[in-house]
C-alpha cells in the first residue's frame, strides 16, 4: 500500500518511545513535513543541476522554516505601530495653523541676483585634487626615504639617548681612554638598540594603529613591509652584537644580546598584561651605562651598578609622567600602563624614585666613583625634580605631569655631567691603593 510522505513520518514517530518527544511537537512536525520534503526535494534537484551553487543561504530557508518557531524559541515580534488614517485627523487642529504670509523685501534695499558671481563655486582642478587625496592608492616609496623610514623604524632619538648613556658609562670607568674602543663600543650599542626598537614595532603594528602617538609609523602606514622591517632588524642586530663581543668585549657582547631579548620578548609582551612591564622597560634603560663601563674595563664593579641605578630610577618619574597624558592613548591600544590601571601608583612610584636619586647621589663617594662634591653639586637638581614629582603626586593633573616630563629631559643629561665632572681622578686611586702596600714595606 502507497503512503505517502506525512504517513510515512507518522509511522517513524509513533515508533519512538512516548517520553522522548511531547504530543504537540510531533504534530507540528508531521503538519511541516510535506513542505520540507518538497523543499529538500527541490534542493537535491538544484544541486544536480549545478553544483557551483550548492550551499547558499537562500537554498537553505527550509531550515528556517522547520526549525525556527515563534512558541519554541519564546521570540516575540515588535508590535507594529497603527498609522493614523488620514480621514481621522482632527480639523481643529488644522484650523490653528495660519498661512505664513510671503517674504517681501523693502522698498528701499536692493536683492542681489542669484548669479554665479555670488556663489562660491569650486573649481574643477581643486574638487579633483581633493577626491584623488581621498582615494585609496598604493603607497610608493623611493630610495631616497629609506633613511628616514629607517630612522622612524629604529627610534632615532631614544636610539641616541642610548648611546650617550653608554658613553657616559664608558667615561666614568676608572681607566684611560681608549678611542677605539669607545668608538666599537657606541656603534655596537647603537646597532643593538637599533634592533631591539625595530622587533618592537613589528610586534606592535596591530596596537599601534590604534594611537594617535604611534599611528604614523612606517609600519603601520605601510611604507614597508614586515619582511622589509625584520631584514633590517637582523642587518643591525648580528654586526651590532658581533662587534660588541669581538671586538670590545664578550661580557658586553652578553649584555647587548640580554637587552635586545628584554625589550622584544619580555618588555614588549608584557605591555599588555600587566604593569610589571614599567619595572622591566627600566632595567632595559638601566643596561646601556653598564656596558660602557663594562666596554672600558672588562668587569662588572659597583660603579657600573650604581651608573644603572641612576637609569633605573630616572625612568620613573620620566615615564610614568608621560604616560598620564597619554592614558586615553594606552587605554586604546590595550597596554597595561600604571597611569590607567593603577593610577595612585603611578604618582607614588615617581615621587619615591625622583626621591632615590638623592640617595644614589650620595652613594657615589661611598663607592669611590665620584667626589664628595657630588652629591651637594647634584642636590639642587634632584630637589627640584623631587618638588615636581611631590606636586605630580599631590595633585595628578596634566600640567604638573607635564612639568615632571620636561624636567626629567634635562635632569638627566645634568646628573650625568656633573658626575663626569665630579669623578674620582685615576691618580688618587693608584695612590690610594700604593699607600698600604708602602706601609706593609716599611714595617
């Protein structure tokens, strides 16, 4: 005996246990079940026919219609609103609105006409120019803006305040000077920094874009390409750290290397998970003086250590104050910054290490580095900077963040010169240490 389709499902139905499946779906499924074998059945058909347009969405409606139910998935439809039937408006309401009488000049001023000399019309070079500059189009770069695409790349200027913190530690070393070796030694940590910035910047093209500060960079506005930044990342890193090692020393070869993995593997992911990322950025600044003290005498005293601890600290109060005008920025592209997760930190870290300074001053004696001179000629200066600091942390708004900021430019290229002024001359210490060894003599 034929049976048809809906027959066919009612008999598989009513061979399922009871208790799977209630009364009323069972009978809106066999009342749907004609219609989506025939749309099943139309959508085999159609596949035969083509098979390019297989798996649309419009061939797929029948699931829509079988599966998507008003009373299964509790939707309810916005009600329509009523329009008002024109023949239902109040007359009343129409007799209140009086004609608006027409606009009649004076008899006495004169209209100019409507002319195109009245109308400011734009020329067709200029409306031309201005839909090209709108146009998406491929950015060309020449040969000759490479330098300054390179320059952008590796951070030109926080590349140079690198190298001059090198060679200031490289100054302070208490040996002669040897020009060859200072010179290995700044080009050395040059091409390091160079390095460490461009991986930087590779890593952060997705977050970047999202900064007005950072949102001109060459790589987030595609003058070059990712392959293009990493080659010239790897063309000064390998000589960079080659040259520190063989031709200075292998301890600042070391220490080249370790700064390049800080910034790229550790400071740079960090930024956006927690901010112990400002802590590992400033022993990344604090390296570069410890390897020009290392790059002068081979070793690694006290002397260095207390060179990088000046970087270490300076870097908070230079730091955290730009990075409360720039939270908005940070909050954008997700970095995880004290000033905008733990702003009441932020202010107290700046005042304890602007604070610091004046400790670590008076440390420089105490480890034969520096003078007694020292830390009264550095004291005016790491008071005033402290005085900001205290101001910054009273009050956290933009214009004392702003004073902070500007202070710390100067502040430390001025520590660091009255440290080389102050250091302790090589004579006093060969003396210092010929004077035991004459007295053991004469016993």
């Amino acid at each position: 005996m034929y049976k048809t389709p809906c027959s066919r499902l009612a008999g598989v139905w009513k061979c399922l246990p009871c208790g799977l499946l209630g009364v009323n779906v069972q009978q809106k499924l066999i009342a749907n079940a004609s219609r989506s074998h025939m749309s099943a059945r139309s959508l085999v058909q159609l596949c035969r026919k083509n098979q390019a347009e297989w798996f649309t969405f419009q061939h797929l409606c029948f699931l829509k219609r079988q599966y998507v139910k008003s009373g299964g998935l509790f939707q309810r439809a916005r009600p329509r609103q009523e329009t008002v039937a024109l023949d239902d408006r109040d007359d009343s309401v129409v007799r209140q609105v009086q004609q608006i009488p027409a606009l009649t000049p004076d008899p006495g001023t004169v209209v100019p006409p409507c002319d195109s000399k009245y109308i400011q019309v734009e020329p067709e070079a200029t409306r031309a120019a201005r839909l090209e500059a709108r146009q998406w189009k491929e950015s060309r770069v020449e040969y000759s803006d490479l330098p300054g695409i390179y320059a952008r790349l590796s951070k030109i200027k926080l590349t140079a305040l690198v190298v001059t913190t090198a060679a200031a530690g490289f100054a302070m070393a208490p040996v002669p000077f040897d020009p060859v070796t200072f010179l290995m030694a700044s080009i050395g940590t040059g091409l390091s920094s160079c390095t460490a910035n461009s991986i930087n910047q590779y890593f952060e093209v997705p977050f970047d874009s999202n900064m007005n500060r950072t949102k001109n960079r060459p790589l987030v506005r595609g003058q070059i390409s990712p392959l293009h930044a990493v080659s010239f990342a790897l063309a000064c890193g390998i000589p960079g750290v080659t040259l520190l090692t063989l031709g200075v020393n292998p301890l600042t070869g070391f220490l080249g290397a370790l700064n390049i993995f800080l910034y790229t593997c550790c400071y740079t992911p960090l930024k956006r998970l927690s901010i112990a990322n400002t802590w590992v950025g400033a022993v990344v600044g604090a390296i570069p003086p410890i390897m020009g003290w290392t790059a002068a005498t081979g070793s690694l005293d006290l002397g260095a250590l207390l060179l990088g601890g000046f970087l270490f600290s300076w870097q908070f109060p230079h730091f955290n104050a730009l990075s409360w005008n720039l939270r908005e920025d940070y909050s954008r592209g997700g970095y995880r910054m004290m000033s905008v997760t733990h702003p009441g930190l932020c202010k107290r870290v700046a005042l304890r290490h602007s604070v610091g300074l004046i400790g670590l001053s008076a440390l420089g004696p105490v480890l034969d580095v520096t003078t007694w001179t020292f830390p009264l000629v550095s004291l005016p200066i790491n008071l005033y900077i402290s005085f900001l600091a205290f101001r910054f942390y009273r009050h956290g708004d933009r214009q004392n963040a702003r004073k902070l900021f500007f202070c710390s430019l100067w502040h430390l290229p001025m520590l660091l010169l009255l440290a080389l002024t102050c250091k302790k001359s090589r004579v006093s210490q060969d003396e210092a240490a010929v004077a035991p060894s004459t007295a053991s003599l004469a016993l």
